[in-house]
C-alpha cells in the first residue's frame, strides 16, 4: 500500500486531507481503493445478498496482475468455477456469460475477464453504490468519524488518526 500525499508533496501524517468517508463518497473507484472502504461495502452487500459482485470484482483485480501462465490458468479456473459457471457457488449476473465455457480457460489473458468485470463494475457503480452511501452501515461509521473530529482535545483525534490511516 503506498503513502498518501498531500498536493504539495508531503506526506499527510498530521491532517487528513479528506476524511475516509469523504473519499468513499467521491467515486467507487476511491472506495475500492480502500482495503477499509472494500470491507465496509462487503458488509453492506451482504447485507443486501450481493457480495459476490465486489469479490468477482476483486478476484478480476488480483487476475490482471498476474504474470505465470501456471497460475493464471489456475484463477481463471477458480474465477470461472466460483462466479461464472451455471454450477457456481457465488454466481455473478452478465451478459455473455452462457457463452464462456471451459475452453477459454486453457489460453488466459489478462483482459479476458474485462467485459464482465466491467459489467459488473457498473452494476455496482450505478445500483450497489449509491444505496451504499445511504445506507445504516455507511451513515454511521461517517458519524463516528465525525464525533471523533469533535473531540475536544483535537491533537489527540488527529494523532489517533494518524496511527489508523498511516500504519
């Protein structure tokens, strides 16, 4: 995970340029940067009986980095099996999907699973997320970072957030 910096390139030890919350509230893309904002949303779609959306999402994410051909045939294997066949336990809702079969599993590229991933990027973008940011889960850990920031001893909130995000 890389050191968040501040416009002017220091880093922002002291003060959070943006709460959390903030940042989970500009786009979704923010949000799936978070290992926090990952988390959060997890629960909410859970909750909402869609969770296999962000870890069909994630797993896509962990695909394209891979390089050996050994093991991206192995998770394009373990992606298939998991979200995409007929027969999945965590099965993800696409378009095109009748038509991936186990073939393509034995030439993966990195970018095979782009379309979908998308898809299901956007379904979450334009359905999932937005009800995130309304929902229970979300409006309260917000009202918990807020009442932080109103201690009356700021320095000691500000330092105590600095050892979360910066650890």
């Amino acid at each position: 995970m890389e050191h968040i910096h501040d416009s002017d390139g220091s880093s922002s030890s002291s003060h959070q340029s943006l709460k959390t919350t903030a940042k989970w509230a500009t786009s979704l893309e923010s949000l799936l940067e978070d290992p926090e904002g990952v988390k959060r949303f997890r629960e909410f779609l859970k909750k909402e009986f869609s969770e296999e959306n962000v870890l069909f999402w994630l797993a896509c994410e962990d695909f394209k980095k891979l390089q050996d051909k050994k093991q991206m045939q192995e998770k394009a294997r373990e992606i298939y099996v998991t979200f995409l066949s007929n027969k999945a336990s965590s099965q993800v809702n696409v378009e095109g999907q009748s038509r991936l079969n186990e073939k393509i599993l034995e030439e993966p590229h990195p970018l095979m699973f782009q379309k979908l991933q998308d898809q299901i990027f956007n379904l979450m973008k334009y359905d999932s997320y937005s009800r995130f940011l309304k929902s229970d889960l979300f409006l309260k850990y917000k009202r918990t970072e807020e009442e932080e920031e109103d201690e009356p001893d700021a320095q000691t909130a500000a330092k105590r957030a600095s050892r979360i995000y910066n650890t």
